[in-house]
C-alpha cells in the first residue's frame, strides 16, 4: 500500500495543475484527459505500439548478440581486445542522435534505422559489462585452471562466463531501457509509423493528450520491459540475486 502512496500523490499533483489552471491545458493536459485519450485512441496507439515493440525486440536482441559475441572474442584476443576497446570506448563520445539523420539518409524510412539505433545503445552496454565480468574474475580461479592445464576456451566457457553472468545480468538490465530510446529518437527524425512518430504527428495537430497518450505508452513499455527482464534473469540468469 504505502508503494501506492507517491504514484497517486504525483498523479493528484499533475492533475491539480490544469484544474487550477497554474499551466495552460494545451501544454500540460492532466492525467484524466490523457488517460480518456489513450482510451479513445486505443486501436491508433495499439498500432503504432505494436510497431515500436517490434523495433525494440529486433534491435535489443541483435545488440546483446553482437556484444556478447565482440566481448567473447575479445577475451579469447588479447590483441583485439588491445585493438578495439579503445576504439569502441571512444565510440561513446559520439551523440547517438546525431547519427539518426545519418542511418535515415542510409537505410531509408523503414524498420532499419530505428534498428540500427537500438542496437548502438543495446551494444555497448552488454559487450563492456561481460568482459569485465570475465576480466575480474579471481586470480585464485584462474590458477586453478593453469594447473589443470584448461586451454584458454575451457578457461572462458568454464570459468569466466560463469563468473561473468551477474555482470551480463546487470548490463541487459541497463540495456532494456536503453533500448526504446533507440527505437524512439529513430522515428523522430524519419517515419511514417511508430510511437515516436505519432508524438511528432500529434504535436503538429495540436493532439496534446495524444502526444502524452503516447508518450505515457512509451514509459509503460519501458518499465515493463524492464520488469520482464528482471524477472527472467532472476530466475535464470541471475539466481542468487534476491526476488
């Protein structure tokens, strides 16, 4: 109950802020006119729900794939662990929405940029938390398997990805809620379809309580993602970490 108490405190604050007309209704609809916008409009936003969620999916498990797979080979590669990280940290400097005119002007209108997006803050996250992972484990451990005589491979699979997976567990964490910014900063700049593009859409038409119907969509699935994701690596990936 007492979790209940600040959501309905900022719900009743943000409704009270139109109705004492302290901002006009224009700019800041309260939740009772977004909610009755998200109901009106449902098989609107469902479509376009749908389409952002398909972004999301294809670009979050194309991310972990690959950084899951750079931070194996890394590992097992001295030199191009040597090689790359340097460059793949200093990728980061780099503004990911700059980029989105780019991938538009590359890839078009469609499902691929917004992709690509996701996959750039899907990537990084997952590929540096795992290799560090595997980096720290105990030098104890890894005495244990030159003694045994492991090849580097055992040594990886064995030891240092199993070490690894609360490191993995909390970069897809992070990652999850990552991802619908990809998807979302992508249709901003270049879509005809998408929640993001309905906000854009929306705002144009002066559609406020659409343009936050939509919006309030896009945390909802965010925080639901995330939660799906903790609840699975909790349960199999993560298992020591408390329920």
């Amino acid at each position: 109950m007492n979790k209940l108490i600040l959501p309905f405190s900022l719900l009743a604050v943000w409704q009270a802020i139109p109705w004492l007309e302290l901002v006009p209704r224009f700019i800041l609809p309260g939740p009772i006119a977004v909610a009755e916008a998200i109901w009106s409009n449902r098989a609107l936003l469902g479509e376009h729900l749908l389409v952002t969620l398909g972004e999301v999916a294809a670009g979050f498990v194309i991310g972990a794939a690959l950084g899951v797979a750079f931070a194996v080979a890394m590992m097992l590669s001295p030199v191009a662990r040597l090689n790359l990280r340097p460059i793949l940290n200093a990728s980061q400097a780099i503004p990911v929405f700059v980029l989105a005119p780019i991938l538009t002007l590359w890839f078009g209108y469609g499902m691929e940029p917004k992709v690509v997006m996701t996959i750039l803050l899907v990537f990084f996250p997952i590929m540096s938390g795992l290799l560090d992972g595997m980096i720290s484990t105990p030098a104890a451990t890894l005495d244990l398997a030159h003694i045994a005589r492991a090849s580097p491979v055992r040594t990886l699979f064995w030891l240092r990805l199993p070490h690894a997976l609360p490191h993995l567990a909390a970069s897809i964490r992070i990652a999850i809620t990552y991802a619908p910014t990809g998807a979302v900063i992508g249709e901003w700049i270049g879509a005809s379809k998408g929640l993001g593009y309905l906000m854009l859409m929306a705002n144009a038409r002066t559609r406020i309580e659409l343009m936050f119907a939509a919006l309030v969509l896009i945390v909802a699935m965010t925080l639901s993602l995330h939660k799906g994701a903790d609840w699975l690596l909790k349960r199999y990936l993560d298992p020591t970490r408390p329920q």
